[in-house]
C-alpha cells in the first residue's frame, strides 16, 4: 500500500504533528507500506537535523529518522523552505527537497493521503 503522509503543522507546540511523526514512525515499520512524508508550511522544521529541546521532551528530528531507516521517503517543500531561510544540507539525513509537483504525482499515485 502507497501512503502519502502530509504535516503543516510546526515543530513543536502542536499535538498533531508529534502525532503524525509517530504515527509515520509506525507506518513505516509496517510491512507492504511505502510510505512517503511530505513536509510543508511549519512542518518543513521537523526535519531540521540537530534539534536541542529540554531534556525529557521529544526529537522529532530522530523521530523521523525511523522512517528514512525503514526506507520511506521525506520530501520537504522547497518553497516552505526557502520561506524560512532552511537549506538543503539543515535537513536530517534521508530526507530532501521537493517540489509542488512531485507532491501532485505523489498524491495521484497513493492508496492514502493522510493529512495533519
């Protein structure tokens, strides 16, 4: 099963996205299902590499590193990016730049769209 997982949301201060992140954690250890996550908006900060929080409180940087290690996709939207001066090498490893239009290809060619 082709799952297309798309996360607005910021970083941190929003429940949904820590949801989602672990929810694509799941996903991706499942087998059958490609995952793909498509990070835009906010979201695009998720997959900044080296994230420091408060010790006890959650990574989301390494959160999504499960789903890169079980071979799903990270797609984050250039322009969000660009919005928020993040470049390419700022990103979590296994995870990329992308475009407006593989997010269209990507969400034609899904079984499921999940929105967050």
């Amino acid at each position: 099963m082709n799952v297309l997982m798309i996360i607005n949301g910021s970083a941190y201060g929003l429940d949904s996205t820590f949801n989602a992140v672990r929810l694509a954690g799941s996903l991706s250890k499942r087998e059958g299902v490609e995952l793909t996550v498509f990070l835009m908006g906010d979201g695009v900060t998720a997959a900044m590499s080296g994230q420091k929080t408060a010790d006890g409180y959650y990574k989301l940087d390494r959160m999504l590193g499960t789903v890169a290690r079980n071979d799903g996709e990270i797609l984050c939207c250039g322009t969000c990016m660009d919005a928020r001066g993040i470049q390419e090498p700022m990103l979590i490893e296994g995870s990329r730049r992308s475009t407006m239009d593989e997010l269209a290809d990507r969400t034609l060619a899904a079984d499921k769209v999940l929105v967050f």
